[in-house]
C-alpha cells in the first residue's frame, strides 16, 4: 500500500512550487495533512461499510458455517474418523447453533 505513496511525495516535491512561496515545509506540511485526511475518510468508509454488510445479513453467516459442518461432519462419519454417536451429537449441536443465529 506504501508502495505508490513514494512516486507519489516525489512527483509532488518536484511539482513547481506557489509563486513567492520560499517556505518547501509549509507545502508539503500541507500535502501530508490533506493526505491524512484522505486516508482517515476512506478507512472510515471501509469501516462503515463492513459494519452495514453486517447488520444486513446477520443470519447469512451463520447458516454457511452451519452447512459447512454439517458436510465436514458427514466426511468425517463416513470415513470413520468420528462416531455415528459422535456424528448425531455434533450435527445436533450444529443445528441449535444455526437455529440460535436466525433468531
């Protein structure tokens, strides 16, 4: 992310400066502030926004996760690495889980 920031001061250093401007720092002083705000807007948003998709589709991770056990749990009863016993308790846990999301 850094990355394009330093072709970017550079550009900008070499750019001509104000006329009657002899003061470089006051200019770049102000660069960097505009950029911190830039910046600070934009992680603003991104942290908006993530919070928004949240509040949208609470339940919709929740379900996901939930078929996705139960895939995982079902590999694993028909391999034989886990139980019927343990399978119908996981898969029971499972589905509370689930139900206990959508609520």
């Amino acid at each position: 992310m850094m990355i394009w920031f330093i072709p970017a001061l550079a550009a900008f250093q070499a750019a001509p400066k104000p006329a009657g401007s002899g003061q470089t720092g006051e200019y770049v002083r102000d660069w960097v502030i505009w950029f911190s705000i830039v910046a600070v807007l934009l992680i603003a948003t991104l942290f908006v926004l993530k919070r928004a998709k949240k509040l949208v589709s609470p339940g919709d991770g929740v379900e996901a996760t939930s078929l996705f056990d139960l895939d995982r749990l079902r590999e694993l009863r028909d391999t034989g690495e886990i139980t019927i016993q343990e399978y119908e308790a996981l898969r029971k846990r499972a589905i509370e889980k689930a139900a206990g999301g959508r609520k």
